[in-house]
C-alpha cells in the first residue's frame, strides 16, 4: 500500500510455469542423488567371496571378537588390511554400540539380534573399538585394542592360534 491507501491491493494469481519449476527441479536432483547413493551403498555392501567373518560380542564391560572360520576367540580385534570384513555384531546383555573412530562406522550390538556390520580396513594401525552407548558404570572403560595389520601378518597370527601346543601331539602325529 501507498501512504494513505486504504484499500486491499489488486489480487494476482501465481506463475504455474515458475512453480512447476521449482518443484521439478529440485526434485530431479534429489533423485539423481538418491540413486547414485543407492548404487554405491549396494556396490560397498555387497559381500566378497572370501570376506573374513568376525562375531562381535559385547557384554558389560568388554568385547570378544570370535572368529568361527579358525575356532579362535579373541579379546583384540586383529583385521588383515584390504580384505573385507562382516563383523556380526551382538549383545549379552544391554545394548553396546560398535564403534572404531578411525572406521567412520557405528553399529548397534543388540542382545538377540545379529547386527552385520561391513568393513574393509585400508590402513595397518593400531586403533581402539569403544562402546558408544551409554551401558553401565563401567561404559566408559568398555574399550578393546584393535590390530590392522599386512595379510601376511594376520595369517602368521592365525597359524600361531591355530597350531597345537608344543609338546602336544597331534592325532596325525599319532598314528
């Protein structure tokens, strides 16, 4: 309104060319980007044939890493670099939460459920997996080491749990 106008202003009507637009717009370039993460969440999600399997098991106040394919249990997570990894995540008591900073990863470990949890570590290092749900007195101690190391260092540590121990004959030594 102008000074002293006291009348409503002139009605106008919107511009549809504008407004289908500036929905259509938009819109395809949320879809262009929702396909193209779904593309890539199914291509890093897809299982290799000779990922490692780890079963993580989180109870109040630590973690056990099982490696069912060698029989070995572990209180550290040792992982062979650029090989991936299905960390089958869950709980003996409460809810815990996964969680390797380093990884850029967080899984909730949750008591009657498997929780998969893919990873392909791409740097040897030491790191440290902590709980990141509040669980206890002790949650803040709930931590465990975590060893990435070369392929050919995880299979020497694999035949050094694996092997019998000294003195200790074997049933093929046996007969």
């Amino acid at each position: 309104q102008k000074r002293g106008e006291t009348e409503d202003g002139q009605y106008f009507h919107g511009n549809t060319t504008l407004e289908v637009f500036w929905t259509i717009i938009p819109l395809g370039i949320v879809l262009y980007f929702a396909v193209l993460g779904a593309r890539y969440l199914v291509e890093i999600s897809a299982p290799e044939p000779d990922e490692l399997v780890v079963s993580v098991i989180g109870s109040q106040w630590n973690w056990r890493f099982d490696y069912p394919e060698y029989g070995i249990s572990s209180a550290e997570l040792l992982l062979p670099r650029s090989r991936q990894t299905r960390l089958e995540l869950t709980s003996i008591d409460v809810i815990h939460s996964f969680w390797v900073p380093e990884f850029r990863v967080k899984q909730d470990a949750v008591p009657g459920m498997m929780n998969p949890l893919r990873i392909t570590p791409t740097e040897s290092g030491d790191f440290v997996v902590r709980c990141a749900e509040l669980c206890g007195t002790d949650h803040a101690y709930m931590v465990a080491p975590v060893h990435v190391m070369e392929p050919a260092e995880f299979e020497a540590w694999i035949q050094e749990e694996t092997a019998p121990p000294e003195g200790e004959m074997t049933l093929a030594d046996q007969i």
